[in-house]
C-alpha cells in the first residue's frame, strides 16, 4: 500500500503496472501509468505531462499590449481564450473598460470557441472510446434509420439509404486495410458495448461534424481575422463595424456578414440538438446500463470554476456559468473563489520537474516561479529519455499542482454545470438554464432512450448522473448547446445595440503607457472549453515584470501535492475494472472524458532558456 491514501482514495500500487505512453487524440504530449489488481481493477493512477514548452518567461520584458499574440500561442485547440483571459489581465490592471459591442463580440467568439471545441472533442477525439467504429459495418442500415428516428426524430439527415451509402464507404476503407482516422483502434474489444446501429449512427456524425466544425469557426475570421488564433485587442475588439456599409466598398463588417453569424448561429444549435446531445444521451444511457458507472474521481466531491458569461458585462452576479468552489460533494453550500486572494489559488512543485525554495508551499501566481529541475526518484525504471516507470513518490510531470485553498479540483464543463446545478437551486436566475438542461438529460437518460429502445427504466438523480465518465462527456454536451443558444442572445444584443446607435468597438483611452501608473498588477480569467483558466500580470515602467497562467489541463492533470493528493485525471482511474489491460480502452475513454491539453498545462520554460536535454534524429 503507498503512502498515499487521501481524498478516500485507497493507493496500492502493488499489482500489475501498466504503461500508457503516449495517450494519443489529446493535445500534447502525457503518459498514464496505472496499477491494477488480480481482478484488473485500477488501484493506483500516476499521470505525467510529459511536454516542455515556453511561453510565460518569453513575456517578461515586453509591451502588456502584445502579450495576448504570445499566450494565444499556448494551444491552437483552445485557441482564443488565452488572448482573451491575457486582454482582461491587462485590462484589469490598466482599469480599462471595454464597450458594450465589444464585449458581446468577446462573448460570442468565446462561446465559438466551445461550441467549436465540445463538438470536435466529442466526435474526433473522445467517441471512439465508446463507439466501435468495425462493429458498425455489420449494422443493419434501415434499422439505424429507425435508431436515428427514434434519439432524433428532427435530424433530416436519417434515411436507410444514407447510413448505407456511409456503411459503404467505411467498407472500402476497411477492406484496403487504409483505415485512415480509425486506425489503431481497439476495435472488437468487450469494453465497447453498442449495438452496430448505434456504431453506424455515430461514425455517421463523426463525418457530419468533420464538415459542419469548419463552418463554425467563421464566426472568428469575421470578427477576429482568422482561425486558430483569431486576433484580440486591449481595450475592445479589432473589428470596425458600419451596418449600412458596403462590403464590396471596402467598408467593415455590415449587416450581411452579421447574417451570416447568424446562420452559422443557427447551423450550431440545430446540430447539438439534434445531433450531438441525442447521441451522448443514448451512448449515455447503453453504457449505464451495461453498467459503466466509473470515472467519477474528484468531481464527486471537489469541484471549481471562476465563473464566466456575464449577462451584463463587469457584473458578476450575472454570470450566466457562476463560479465557486463545492468541497467534499456538500452541493447545498457554495464557496466563493477569488483568483486575487494568495491564499486560495497556489501552485506546488513537490512532484513536478521545478524548484522551490520551500517546496512544502504553494506558490500565488502573482509571485510565481517557474524554475525547471528534472530529476527522476530512485525507484524509476529506466533511464532519464526512456522511462519503463515512473516513481511518483518523488517528481514525476512538467504540470505544477494548482490547489484551491490547500484542495485539489475538478475543473471543466462538468464542475460548471454542477455548480451551475447548485446555483439554480439556489435561485440564482442566470442560470435556471442549466437545471432544465439537467433535468431534461436525466429523464431521457432514465425514461426517454430506455423506453424507445425497450430497456429497463432507471431512477437516477443528477447527483448519481454527474459524477462519473459519462457525466462529464454529458456536461459538455450540454454546455456546448448552453453556448450555442447564449450566442444566438449575443448576437441579437449586439444587433439591437447597433440598430439603436452605437458602434463603438474599442475604448482607446488608456492605450498610450504614458497614461499607465507606474506599477500595477491584475488577473483575467476564463471559463474555457477544458476549465477554469487565469492570468496574473505584474507591469512594471510599461513593461511586463512577471506573467503566470494557471489553465485548466494543468488542474485536472497535476500529479500529487506535498499532501500527497492526486490530482483529477489519477482520482478519475481509481477502481476503474479494466476488461483486457493490454487494450486500455478504459483509461483512455476516462482521461479523454477531461478533453486533455497537455500544450497548454506545460506552458513554461527555464527562465534563462538554457538547453535541458538533446535528442538526436536519424
Ligand atoms: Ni490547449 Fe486549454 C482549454 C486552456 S488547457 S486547451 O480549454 O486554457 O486545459
Ligand atoms: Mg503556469
């Protein structure tokens, strides 16, 4: 047994070890090691980020105007909310404030970015965990059409033919032994349990959101230029807008291309309604009754977000995803988080490759360090570039361990939507939403899909529902039509704003430095796709003295404190049974539940930029 036995989580990393490197359809680079039991249970998780990058210490030095161009170069998956949460830290700082246009053009690229993002995560990079991609070649077609019909009756897109025509081409792909995107699939696994319509019907979308995610993301080349990394600006947003303007002229962006949003606005909800949140609801409802109920971890019981979507913007009482802290799974009690307190959010370094003076301390990012010191524990197998495993008793990952008052967190969709949840039953009218969006999940979870397709109702209450792999997959889902519907508000607030006179797009007041104090600090955050996210800034004679992120992937991934708590992903593994070890489609259907980035939770570099280590390609 380890020493290691907090949370309730029991460690025992006797057993058999199993390595997994690399967990592949993320972002980045990260191994899993996990131990599991004569039974096949996981009894002990160890996750390691296995990526070196550098972004923060780049910042130090230059303009706080230009930082967003750096940060929004994090991640291209998540792209654009980095530049966002940077405008908002300097802003913070500067005291600017932005207007009414631009921040609903801020909202609406933001929620883009999600709706964009749960869609392509959900598809593309998590549905093969649930779906067989083979076992969809034996399905019956018609009776796929009469699935469709029946977890979608809107969908247009469900005829026998259809799913035959796609059956066909999978066939062909099949058969020239090119399996292209499903390649290295565990498929014929006993892990995967739908039936071959719900297969064909799923691989069918995959193709479907393939196309549609293309279209989504012009929302950011209108108002941002381009996609990735679609431009910001401190003080507003860098687009002109005229309505009566004529494009062809040379004018900004005018009512046309506002139309345009608008029905890419209503391409995006028309697909999560009847596309993707049927089919999460469905696999939801076949794999809860085949009995996968695991993957729950700390999001039964520790859960954060800052909150974000404001209705009115600067008041967060309005925020549409409120923020807090739920501790110990007590939902009747919300804690506040304020990103300003050094006491509540701190970085450790006990098991990461860094160095801290006093490593039995958390770090405030304002008064981050950032230090790189790779050094392997005595029980490592291996050597220093080719690792056979681990010792998570000393470092063991290029993630830091953010805590929340001395706690580990569950960040992402899922802590939003419970604390969304708690909120609503609270009274908070900002987000009565996301309880009718729960309740609708639960009964088609419980009544709905079982009775079209002849299984047993189930009683389960949203607290059974949440916690768990599917949970997560499902908050997402329903985060992601949250978004789409909030976008479709934006835009016609921005409309009505413009109609009534005023298209002012950015305020410039405090844009010459000469107008900046001489010292100034500030935080912005983010509810982005993957979890909470924040920025401290420290500038100094117009410069920036100190620049630290804290993203989500780096709370869900953080390897163990000096406490000796695991982090997210390692508490999400735990007495997980695995049906074959040597096919780990368990492991990876739970951590890709968290949508990983591991590019922007190894964000950092050695402060000096010193060379750490040489690989020779041949
Ligand atoms: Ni690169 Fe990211 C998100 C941020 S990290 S994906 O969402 O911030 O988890
Ligand atoms: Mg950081």
């Amino acid at each position: 047994m380890s020493e290691y036995a907090t949370q309730g989580f029991k460690l025992d990393d006797s057993g058999r070890r199993i390595v997994v490197d690399p967990v592949t359809r993320i972002e980045g680079h990260m191994r899993c090691e996990v131990n599991v039991d004569s039974n096949n249970v996981i009894r002990n998780a160890v996750s390691t980020g296995t990526m070196w990058r550098g972004l923060e210490v780049i910042l130090k030095g230059r303009d706080p105007r230009d930082a967003w161009a750096f940060v929004e170069r994090i991640c291209g998956v998540c792209t654009g909310c980095h530049a966002l949460a940077s405008v908002r830290t300097v802003e913070d700082a500067l005291g600017i404030r932005i207007p009414k246009n631009a921040h609903l053009i801020r909202e609406m690229m933001a929620k883009t970015l999600q709706v964009h993002d749960h869609a392509v995560h959900f598809y593309h990079l998590h549905a093969l965990d649930w779906v067989d991609v083979v076992s969809a070649l034996s399905a019956d077609p018609k009776k796929t059409s009469d699935l469709q019909q029946l977890v979608s009756p809107e969908h247009p897109m469900s005829s026998a033919g259809y799913f035959r025509d796609i059956q066909n081409r999978l066939r062909k792909f099949v058969e020239s032994g090119q399996l292209g995107p499903f390649m290295n699939g565990y498929w014929g696994s006993k892990a995967y349990a739908l039936p071959p319509e719900a297969n064909l019907m799923a691989v069918t979308h995959y193709l479907e959101a393939l196309d549609l995610q293309k279209e989504w993301v012009k929302i950011h080349t209108i108002f941002g230029g381009k996609n990735p990394h679609p431009n910001y600006l401190v003080g507003g947003v860098p687009c002109a807008i005229n309505i009566d303007g004529d494009l062809a002229a040379g004018a900004p962006i005018n009512m046309e291309r506002l139309n345009y949003v608008k029905s890419i606005i209503d391409g995006i909800i028309e697909f999560n309604k009847n596309v993707y949140l049927p089919d999460v609801l469905a696999i939801g409802t076949i794999y809860k009754q085949a009995g996968w109920l695991h993957g729950g971890g700390l999001s039964a019981t520790n859960v954060s977000d800052y909150g974000d979507y404001p209705k009115v913007n600067y008041d967060k009482r309005t925020d549409q995803l409120p923020g807090g802290a739920i501790i110990g799974g007590n939902w009747d009690e919300i804690l506040p988080v304020d990103p300003r307190d050094p006491e509540q959010v701190q970085e450790f370094v006990a098991h990461s490759w860094y160095k801290y003076a006093d490593e039995t301390k958390g770090l405030h990012p304002w008064d981050g360090v950032t230090e790189p010191n790779y050094e392997l524990g005595a029980k490592t197998k291996g050597t220093r570039t080719a690792i056979d495993q681990i010792d998570e008793s000393a470092k063991y990952s290029w993630i830091k361990s953010p805590r929340w008052r001395g706690h580990a967190m569950e960040v992402g969709p899922l802590a939003r939507y419970i604390l969304g949840y708690a909120h609503a039953l609270k009274g908070n009218p900002h987000c009565q939403r996301v309880k009718e969006q729960i309740e609708y999940a639960s009964t088609m979870i419980n009544q709905g899909i079982p009775k079209a397709l002849g299984l047993p109702e189930t009683q389960y209450t949203a607290k059974q529902l949440l916690p768990s792999t599917i949970g997560r997959t499902l908050a997402r889902a329903l985060e992601g039509q949250y978004c789409g519907e909030m976008l479709a508000d934006d835009w016609n607030e921005l409309v009505a704003n413009l109609k009534a006179g005023d298209s002012a797009t950015a305020n410039t007041d405090h844009w010459d430095p000469s107008t900046w104090p001489q010292e100034a600090k500030g935080v912005g955050t983010v509810a982005a796709p993957r979890g909470m996210l924040g920025h401290w800034i420290r500038i100094k004679d117009g410069r920036i003295e100190n620049y630290q992120c804290v993203v989500p992937t780096t709370w869900n991934g953080s390897p163990r404190d000096p406490q000796g708590q695991i982090g997210a992903f390692e508490a999400s593994l735990m007495n997980t049974p695995m049906v074959n070890p040597e096919q780990p489609v368990e492991i990876l259907r739970t951590l890709h539940s968290f949508d990983p980035c591991l590019a922007c939770s190894t964000h950092v570099m050695s402060e000096d930029g010193r060379e750490l280590t040489r690989v020779q390609v041949r």
